[in-house]
C-alpha cells in the first residue's frame, strides 16, 4: 500500500488529529507500509504534505499553529475531513 492511501486508512479510522509519527506507528503496526528506509516518518511527512497541496486531495487537512516566523516547531497535525461536493 501506498504511504498516502496508508494514512488515509489510518485517519479515517482513529478520529482525532494526529502526526505524522503517529500516523507512521499506525500504519507500521497494521502493516499497511512496508518502509525500506531508516526514516518511514519523513517519508510519510513528504507525502501527505504533497497531497494537501494538491487538486486529488481526498480530505486530508494540516492543523498547525502559527509561530514568530512561520509553523512552530512540532505542532503539525493531520485530520481526516471529507470534502462535500
């Protein structure tokens, strides 16, 4: 399984926001990913922060707070809110 359709799985099961770390223990956990990396978390961070910013995001949201300069540091989260057509 892809690391995308893994965090979806993951998000739509667990409702509540969670991290990347947490989404990557899930989905670790389940065996939905089969990393072959040292680092599956930022792996799955590069991901998910793709497909926010793209047109076939299915729901996935970013939660963050704003910081002094731009997003503090760890206080990223990820959602699962279905878009309504």
């Amino acid at each position: 399984m892809k690391y995308v359709d893994a965090a979806i799985a993951v998000l739509q099961q667990h409702d509540r926001e969670m991290t990347t770390a947490e989404i990557t223990a899930v989905a670790l956990e389940r065996g939905l990913i089969a990393p072959h990396g040292r680092t599956p978390w930022k792996s799955m961070e590069a991901r998910l922060y793709t497909l926010v910013l793209s047109d076939r995001n299915p729901g996935v949201v970013k939660i963050w707070q704003l910081g002094l300069i731009r997003t503090r540091r760890g206080s990223v989260r990820w959602a699962w809110k279905p878009k309504t057509r």
